[in-house]
C-alpha cells in the first residue's frame, strides 16, 4: 500500500475509533483497532474497482455500523467479512486472533457468497434463502450484509451498466425491504434511493426536478402550519422537538404509480414530526392538533396502541387546514423516534444476557417465521416468493374471539389469519365468522374486525385457497400440505391401477412373491413400493409393465424415456387391453370426482357424470379424464398404452363444472335473470362470458357446477322456460 493510501486509512479508523469510544470500552475500541489492521495486512495489495485500497470497503462498512451502536463483535466482523473470501486466512486464525463469536459471524457472512448455480434465479433464491435463515440465526449477520450492501451501492457508479441494473433491481427487490421489515427506515431509504436512480435514471432525475419545482410553495404553506401548531404545544407547555419530514423520492414515485396519480395529487410530500418525553405527551398533543385543525376521517393511525411487526410505533394523523393542502403529522416518543430510524438495531444489545435488548416481540416472530417456512418451502425458489410476500407489510389489524390482536398484510383473507393463529387451525379450518356473521374463506378482512375460525377434524387445504392468500406462512404451509396429499392420493391412484392389471394377469397382489416385489425395487432404483406405486400414479411408470414384472419376475423397465422400438417390444410382451379382445379386458377403473391432484378432467370437453369417458394417464399429471368422443381420443390409435377403462363411481358428491351456451333477447337485466334461474337448480356459476350477436340477441357463455348429467339436464330445462332464451346447448371445446 502506498505511503498516501496508508495515511488515509491510518485516518479513516482514528475517526472510526474516536465515535466508538462514546459507546464503547477502550478494550473494545483497541480489538476493533487490531480487527482493522488484520484485515488490511489480508487485503493488502487488492484494489476496488474505484481504485482504493480493498480495506476501504470493510473501513466503510463498519463506518455505517456505528452510527447504529452495535456492539464490538460486529463491528469486528464487518472489518473482516471478505477475509475468508478474498484471501488467505482462515476461520481457524480468525477464531485464534478474535475468539469464536467473531469467526462465526464472518464465517456466516461468507458463506452467504459460496453458492453456484446454474441460472442467476436459481444462486439468487438460493442465497436469499441462506441468507433469511442466518439472520433468523442471528441479526447481527443481516446488519454486516445491509452495511456491506448499503456502501456497494454509494460506490455502484464504477461497475458496468448491467450488473450496475442487476444490482440495483436486487436492492429495490430484496435488501431494502428487509431493512424496512426490520424498521430499519433510515438505511432502507437510502437503499431505496440510490437503487431508484440506478435502475430507473432518467425517471429519478425528471421527478426530483419536479419535486424541487414545487418545493417552494408547499414550503411556505407547511412552515405556516408549522408556527401555528408550535404556538399552542408553547401554550399548553408541552416539551417537544418539531422537525420537517419530507417523503423520499423513491416513496413519491411508488405512490404515483400505485394510486396512478400525478405529483400535484401526492399531499403527503411534506409531513411534520412532532417527539416528545412520553406516551401521555403523544395524545396531549394529537388532541391539541385535532383542536386546531380538523383531522381527515380514515386517516388516523395508532401504531403506538398497535405496534407494526417490524416494533414502529407511532400517532399518524392527517389534518384539513385553510390552506387547501392536508397537514401530515407523526406524533412519536424520543425512544419511538430512534427505533423508527434504528429499527432492530436500536432493541438489539449482545451484552445483556437478560435479553432485555432483544428486538421486539413482533419483529422476533417474524425471524422465527422464516425457520417455519424453510421447513415447509419445497426449494429456493418457492422460499424466495413466500418471504418476499412477508416484505411490504400494509397491515391490517384484526381481533381473534378472545381480544388478542394479530397484524397481517393488506388483502390477507380468512384463511391467512387462520394459519397466523396457528398452523393445525389453518389445515383444518371449513368456514369462518366475520363480526359474527358467517363469511367465505376467501374475504379480505378489514382492521378492526373479529375473525372466528370454524374448524373440522376432516377439514383439510384446498388447492383453491393458493389463488386468495397472500401470506407467506399460508401458502408454505398450504403447499407443503398438498405435496404430502398428493403423494398419498398418488400412491392409492398407483396402487388401483397396479391391481387392475394384476387382475387381468390372473395374479392379485396378496400372491406375488416377496422375491419379485424386492427385485422389482432394485430394478427401478426404488426404496420401498410406495415409491413406485407414486410413479404409477402420477404416470411416470407404465402399470402394465410393473404387473407384468411383478408376476414374472422379468425386469421391464419400461418409462417415458424408453425408445420407440423398445416400447412397441414391451406393448407385444405385456398385451395392454386395449390391443386384444374383450375377453382380456379387466374391470375399469372406478372415478367418483374427489381423488383430487391425481385425477384430472380435460378442460377441452369437461366430462361430468353420466358421460361415457376414457382415462388418459399423464405423466406427471396422474389419470386425465375424457369424454369418449373428444378430439384428443383420436390420440388414441397412436398411444393405445396410455389409455385407461374408466367408469363413474354411483352416488358422488363431488361438482364437476361443464361449459353451456345460451342464446338470448338481448335486453336489460337479462343476465341476472340467467344467473338467478341457475342459482334456483341448486348450481354454482364459476365463469360467464358475453358476447353480441346482431345488436338484438347475444350470445352468454356459462361455466356452470353440476352434479351429473341428469342435474345439467334439469338446468337446460329450466333456462329453456325463460322467455328470453332462444337457443341453449352444451359447448365443447
């Protein structure tokens, strides 16, 4: 390092180490000091890509650490988090020099980094996953990674345009967020800042010109509300600190586009911050400011009584003043204020070993959120999509029946606060009390409602319910629930089919050789049978092959893979029903609409009870249920194998929907008319779609929930009876 590089750095940690001894011992300043010259002896030589000296980044990053009052360990691992990486120490001397809290954490902060992955969605799930659970860990490895990405991006100028966008996009997408989750608003603001002019250039420079264009005026308007606001705190002789706050860009430029608004129509630009001593000074003073000017219905806030998850608290409040321009006010404490700008970091101390200065509750129950995701998440990728649902929390609050209160996003439905309260009443719940009153699964609540849930022992998820919720937890859970459903029903569906066949072979199952079944096993690389009966299910194995090996002892694997000439050889050998007469044909397979992943009904001709049908089995998809005469049956001649004889089990109570076209006088309020006749057979409406036909009839297409053919038939009837229908029929395809 050269003589000038040395003197900057030599200044750069006497500043550092002179705004740590205001917190910190002179113990912890001097290991902070021996961290930083370990560090830029390990990196000595390496450059940035800005041409400094690599020990300038870690300098910077501990910098920005400080000015959070963390404690001496992490302030030593941020100055030591790409050692391992980039150079040649190791854990082990970190762990001699530092002792083994310090080398864990830099440790965990360079693991985060050692992913390879074929596509960059694939490493970015990946890492994002590792990254949620490290802090679920412990906090402190998130702090060093929001640092360490909060100065990358002070510096993004000097890397090429795409990673400069790539890293940009990752920043708005996934750091800043976290670092609002966890309330910490002053570094995700600049997060979110410095990512918006990154990825989006030419719109951050057109809205700050615009935003300084209209400065000046609403300056003045909210210096007036100002005065007048500090003239009755002085009256009523309240301690306070009065300060302008003034919405960043990024937040300007999200309200515009999420209410599609212009910047004119943007009032909350410009907000006043009231801090005072106490909670009882809070509500003094938000009934001085509603005794001045009349405040907004819906616009008031109590996030001091109802702390957001992330442990903000504070009044917000919106006030109508002569001056045609809404006064946003935030009443806080001095201890509210600093964990609005802090805050995790602002609760977090590793020197108390009563937790008292652990985070709050809220936050706490998020973090241990992630591990229950992580369990229940199928791969990166799904882990990735629930926790990013977790990251912007317009919260609604709600009441459980005995008073307890529970935060869950906007637009979070029954079924997402069931599964807040807990996991078994989410699995099992059948209906829901809103108010008192009964209400669909799928209603969006409101703050301020009691939600009861009615639950069931046989009340299980619905695959339905992935299209409504929109919390993380719900649809980890409802996802990893359904895996274990459909592998279950696969494995009977295998397990129907395998018997059918060895029925048609002469051999029940109770009668194969336990020799055959273990050389079967080994045969398809199999761990036990229920394995393969799961493949058999979901098609991914011919049945008749796995019969025909079972009775004979003969290996024939047999799989979509297998070549075409190989498979006409199996076709001869095992002599599937379809090629030999009606003597060799076995009983079909009994469907009653309720076996849910595994067996399917093709969308083309939406086969209902009482239609002749053919199975197809699909491989991955399970059984595909046809109507006899689809268009996909002519299919048939060319894979005879992958047809099944199927039949309708009697008595079921499953709905099954069918699509029908109804010709009508086009005249108005004729399709309540329409959906009113088919309300009264006792049949759900699930789609309807209108069209004109010559500007005096139209045409409406209706996807209708049937029982069977019989049921459909009486609804026809019925719509027949309408003056208005001129024409109706059953549509396919």
């Amino acid at each position: 390092m050269s003589a000038p590089a040395q003197a900057v750095q030599a200044s750069g940690i006497q500043a550092l180490a002179a705004r740590l001894a205001a917190y910190l011992s002179p113990d912890e300043v001097a290991g902070v000091r021996r961290a930083h010259a370990f560090g830029a002896q390990a990196h000595s030589g390496q450059q940035r890509q800005t041409g400094e000296p690599y020990i300038a980044h870690p300098l910077a990053v501990a910098d920005i650490l400080a000015d959070l009052h963390v404690d001496a360990a992490t302030l030593c691992a941020a100055l030591l988090h790409d050692v391992i990486e980039d150079t040649a120490a190791t854990r082990a001397e970190i762990a001699q020099q530092f002792g083994e809290e310090i080398a864990a954490l830099v440790d965990a902060v360079t693991k985060l980094t050692q992913i390879r992955f074929e596509t960059r969605e694939q490493a970015q799930a990946a890492y994002f996953r590792k990254m949620m659970l490290a802090v679920a860990g412990d906090l402190r490895v998130m702090l060093i990674k929001l640092a360490d990405r909060l100065h990358n991006m002070r510096t993004l100028g000097h890397l090429a345009p795409d990673k400069r966008r790539r890293t940009a996009r990752e920043t708005l997408e996934i750091y800043a967020p976290i670092a609002n989750r966890l309330g910490m608003h002053q570094l995700g603001s600049e997060l979110e800042e410095l990512g918006f002019a990154a990825l989006y250039p030419l719109r951050s420079r057109v809205l700050d010109e615009a935003l300084r264009r209209a400065r000046g005026n609403r300056h003045d308007v909210v210096g007036r509300i100002e005065a007048t606001l500090r003239h009755r705190l002085d009256q009523a002789g309240i301690r306070y600190r009065m300060e302008g706050r003034e919405k960043h860009l990024y937040s300007v430029y999200q309200k515009m586009r999420q209410d599609r608004i212009p910047l004119s129509e943007v009032y909350d630009v410009y907000a006043l911050r009231i801090v005072v001593d106490s909670v009882d000074d809070c509500y003094r003073v938000l009934g001085l400011t509603h005794n001045t000017y009349k405040p907004l219905p819906n616009r008031f806030k109590d996030y001091i009584a109802i702390p957001k998850a992330n442990g903000y608290q504070s009044l917000h409040t919106a006030l109508f003043t002569p001056f045609g321009v809404p006064a946003e006010i935030q009443i806080r404490t001095e201890e509210m204020h600093r964990v609005a700008n802090e805050g995790v970091a602002a609760h977090w101390s590793y020197k108390d070993p009563s937790g008292g200065g652990r985070p709050p509750q809220r936050a706490r129950e998020w973090l241990q959120s992630l591990l229950e995701l992580q369990r229940n998440a199928g791969d990166p990728q799904e882990f990735l999509d629930s926790v990013k649902v977790d990251l912007f929390p317009d919260e609604v609050y709600v009441f459980t029946p005995k008073g307890r209160i529970l935060a869950l996003p906007a637009g979070a439905t029954a079924v997402d606060f069931a599964y807040a309260v807990h996991s078994d009443i989410g699995d099992h719940c059948v209906a829901v009390r809103i108010d008192r009153r009964l209400a669909p699964l799928s209603s969006a609540l409101e703050t301020g409602q009691t939600v009861e849930i009615i639950t069931a022992k046989t009340g299980t998820p619905h695959p339905s319910w992935l299209n409504f919720i929109v919390t993380g937890k719900a649809r980890a859970a409802i996802r990893h629930f359904l895996k274990n459903i459909g592998r279950q029903q696969a494995v009977e569906l295998g397990r129907r089919l395998l018997e059918i066949e060895l029925a048609r072979l002469g051999t029940p199952m109770a009668q194969v050789p336990e020799a055959h079944i273990a050389g079967l096993l080994r045969e398809f690389s199999a761990r036990a049978m229920d394995d393969l009966l799961e493949d058999v299910g979901l098609g991914k194995r011919l049945a008749a092959v796995v019969a025909t090996h079972l009775v004979s002892g003969t290996p024939q694997p047999l799989t979509e893979g297998a070549s075409r000439s190989g498979f006409r050889r199996a076709l001869r050998r095992v002599a599937p029903r379809w090629l030999v007469g009606q003597e060799g044909r076995s009983a079909p397979l009994a469907i009653k609409g309720t076996e849910g992943l595994v067996v399917s009904y093709g969308k083309c001709c939406r086969p209902i009870p009482g239609d002749p049908i053919r199975g197809y089995v699909s491989a991955g998809r399970g059984v595909v249920i046809h109507v006899d005469d689809c268009p996909s049956t002519a299919e048939f001649a060319k894979q005879p194998d992958k047809w099944l004889d199927v039949e309708w089990q009697p008595a079921s109570d499953a709905r099954f929907p069918v699509d029908i076209r109804v010709e009508v006088v086009d005249q108005r309020g004729e399709l309540a008319t329409l959906a009113a006749a088919i309300a009264d057979m006792d049949c759900n409406i699930a789609n309807v779609q209108l069209h004109e036909k010559d500007g005096i009839h139209a045409v409406d297409d209706f996807t209708i929930e049937v029982r069977d053919r019989v049921h459909l038939a009486r609804v026809m009837k019925r719509l027949r009876q309408l003056k208005s229908v001129r024409r109706i029929a059953r549509k396919r395809g």
